[in-house]
C-alpha cells in the first residue's frame, strides 16, 4: 500500500498530494511540471497532532521498506512482498513499529521550520530489511544453505514518530499515548544522540526541461524515466539530476498494443566465464543448441522495469533473457505512449543474480557460486517491447513473454 504525503506546488504554493513513488509533479492549479529530486533518502514526518509553542519534538526514526525479498537457497528461489516501517533505534518501549499508522495518515515532509531534535538512528536499513525478512517467516521454510538473498523494492524511507514533553510525562505526540517512565529515562540517555534539521535533507524540484533541447519532458508521475518526444531523447531522474539513458524500441509486424519497459544490462559474469550469451546457454545448461553466432553476441540481462509480483517478475525476465536471440533489433524511436519505468536501474542490476538463478536449468551447478558472483555490468540502457492484446494478457510477440492485465494494474500500486 502506498503512502500519501502533502505537497506544495515550488511554483505556485498550491497544496496536492502525492503517493511516496511519484516523482513528477503536475499542479492542478497552475499546470507547471517539476520533479522531486530526492536528497539521498526520503524522509517524510508523521503529523503531530499536539502543537504546542515553544515546545520542541523529539523526532524517532523509522524505516520504511516496501519491495521483495528474494532468497536463493538449497531448496530453490523463494520470495515474498515485504511493507514494512520497523523502529531504527534500539531503545524499548517505543512502538516497534508504526503498524497502518504510516499508510493512514497523509505525512509531511520534514520542515526545517520546526523545533525539533532528531534521533540519530543506530540500526541500519540491511539490518531492518534482514529482521523483516525473518517476521515474513521466508527464512523458515527457505533450505539451510542460504547461496543469496536480495532486497528489490522501490521504496526505502525514513518516517519520523514525533514525541512531546508535557507536563503528563513524555507521550506519543500523534495518538497521544504516554510513554512509560522507563522508556522516558532511556531516550534521556546521553549515548543517545541526536541532531537538528539538516539542510540536505530537503528534496529539492527540477523544471521538467529536457536539458538537451529545452522541451517539456513526458512522462507519468510515478515513472522514473521521462521522454522528450522533440528530440527523442529519454532521461532518468537520480541525485544528480537528470541523465539521459539509451533507449530502443523493438517492435512487431502487428501494431502493438503497449511497449513495456525492460532494462538491457550488458554483463558478464567472470566467476562462471559467462561473457557471450552461448556462454549463458551453456553455463545456465539449456536444453537447446547454441547458434554459432551466440559466441559474438555479448550476454544481455532483460530485467522488467517496471513493478510486477515476484513470480512474474522473475518468469518476465528469466524469459525475455533467455529469448533474446529471437528478438529483432530495436530500431527507431516511437512517438507513442510507453508504459512507465518503475524500477530503477540499481534495482535491475540487482536482480540480475535473481535472473541467473532462475535461469539455471541444473541448479547445484550454479547456486553454491552465487555468493562470489559478481555481474561486471559494461553497458545499461531501457529497450522497451511491443505487447499484443491476448485477452486477460499482454503478450510479447518474440519470446511469448506473458503478463496478465490484472497484474500490471496492481504493479502500479505495489
Ligand atoms: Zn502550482
Ligand atoms: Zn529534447
């Protein structure tokens, strides 16, 4: 479930709302176009609903996940959808999470505005991720021998739990419930530390310009890429602004319903000398003879860029991979509406061991080497496939790539 967070218009000082994964925002007020360009980490405050003047919040932190937890083991590839906001420091008594409570309320971002004192959090994200993998119960019924495990989620945040000091003690300063005498005294603690409001924790907002030609980009508000259809030109939004992305369209004879997102991750993979895709082929062990010509061809990760249920997520790209032979070049760029890119493409490197994994058609002769594979990626850019309307499923024409509409509608919310 996606959370909700006010916004103000950079232009006009409208108020709106957006869901924690849009990025581009348009006012509805003034029509203007900016993107969020995050600093880092978002952080985002849960509304307190005691004001009092000249009293300031201790701000506890939170860590927000949302995505898949994927495990290779003895027993074969498992995952499972995590939502979580678990406390990111260690002092009990605080609520160890933030239950719906994140998901209810519309959150704020942070304002420097504010009397506020920050805890400094002690527990890092992986340590989170890697407890929460454990609630989800997937280490329980995963195999002994754990050979990999990855977290692919588009959403790693912190959220902040306000706490006032009033003359009751120290409470909750959203559902108002005192905290015990114990936990008061322990985040009075001096090896406790804390901080004031950073300046670079504020996202800033970036005109929707393509900075080649100056045109307006785009895109949907939670696509992590934008077009620029004047000069064709597709850019991705990170830290350091916008950067612009290689991109292709393979198409079919047929008008194509939807082009669907995948990233092209040109890698090898040293530790099993997969360089070539007849290298895959064989070290992957499938049931088909290599063309000749597969030794000239460099080895290609297809990883869907776009949100899908972890079962069709890996069943997309281990498909499109091992396809991609039958897929005809990209050629020249469409005018036409692409599905949004949701996944970003640290998250695609990432699932690029899952891939492999999934791939493998004799498993023991790949798992045990999964924890010294390191994919050297030489080349990443988007390609993006036609998919035919089948009815329930959008269908890829080369490699019979399947997707149902029903999950492609829920991707968008996960
Ligand atoms: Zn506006
Ligand atoms: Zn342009």
């Amino acid at each position: 479930m996606n959370i909700n967070v006010a916004q103000e218009c950079p232009q006009c000082g409208a108020a709106t709302t957006l869901t924690e994964s849009d990025r581009l925002l348009t006012c509805s007020f003034c029509g203007v176009k900016n993107f969020l360009q995050p600093a880092g980490i978002f952080r985002y405050l849960l509304p307190p609903t005691i004001e009092e003047e000249d009293t300031s919040y201790l701000l506890i932190p939170y860590i927000r996940f949302k995505g898949t937890v994927f495990l290779v083991t003895d027993k074969g590839l498992s995952h499972k959808v995590v939502d979580t906001t678990q406390l990111a420091v260690n002092v009990p008594g605080l609520p160890p999470s933030l239950g719906v409570r994140a998901q209810a309320m519309q959150l704020q971002h942070l304002d420097p505005a504010t009397h506020a004192q920050f805890l400094i959090r002690t527990l890092e994200p992986k340590a989170i991720l890697h407890k929460a993998a454990q609630i989800s119960h997937l280490t329980a019924k995963a195999g002994k021998n754990l050979f990999h495990r990855a977290y692919i989620g588009e959403t790693l945040s912190v959220i902040y739990l306000p706490l006032i000091q009033t003359e009751h003690g120290l409470l909750d300063a959203v559902n108002r419930h005192s905290l015990s005498a114990d936990t008061s005294t322990r985040l009075k603690n001096k090896a406790l530390k804390s901080t004031s409001f950073h300046p670079q924790w504020q996202p800033s907002f970036l005109a929707s310009l393509c900075p080649h030609c100056g045109a307006e980009l785009e895109g949907a508000s939670d696509s992590l890429v934008v077009h620029c259809f004047v000069c064709d030109r597709c850019w991705k939004m990170d830290e350091k602004g916008l950067q612009e992305v290689r991109f292709q369209v393979v198409d079919d004879s047929v008008r194509a319903g939807l082009y669907l997102p995948f990233w092209k991750l040109e890698a090898s993979i040293p530790v099993l000398n997969i360089s070539s895709f007849a290298d895959f082929i064989a070290c992957t062990n499938q049931p088909m003879l290599p063309h000749p010509d597969w030794k000239k061809k460099p080895m290609q990760f297809l990883v869907p860029a776009f949100k899908l249920r972890p079962k069709v997520f890996i069943q997309a790209g281990r498909q499109a991979t091992l396809g991609q032979w039958k897929l005809p070049e990209g050629k020249g760029k469409k005018r036409t509406d692409f599905f949004p890119v949701t996944l970003s493409l640290s998250e695609g490197r990432q699932a690029i061991k899952i891939i492999l994994a999934a791939s493998a058609a004799s498993p023991k002769r790949i798992f045990p080497h999964l924890p010294k594979v390191r994919a050297v990626v030489k080349g990443a850019g988007l390609v993006y496939l036609s998919f035919n309307d089948q009815g329930h499923d959008w269908v890829q024409p080369h490699t019979g790539v399947a997707i149902g509409k029903n999950i492609l509608r829920f991707g968008r919310q996960m």
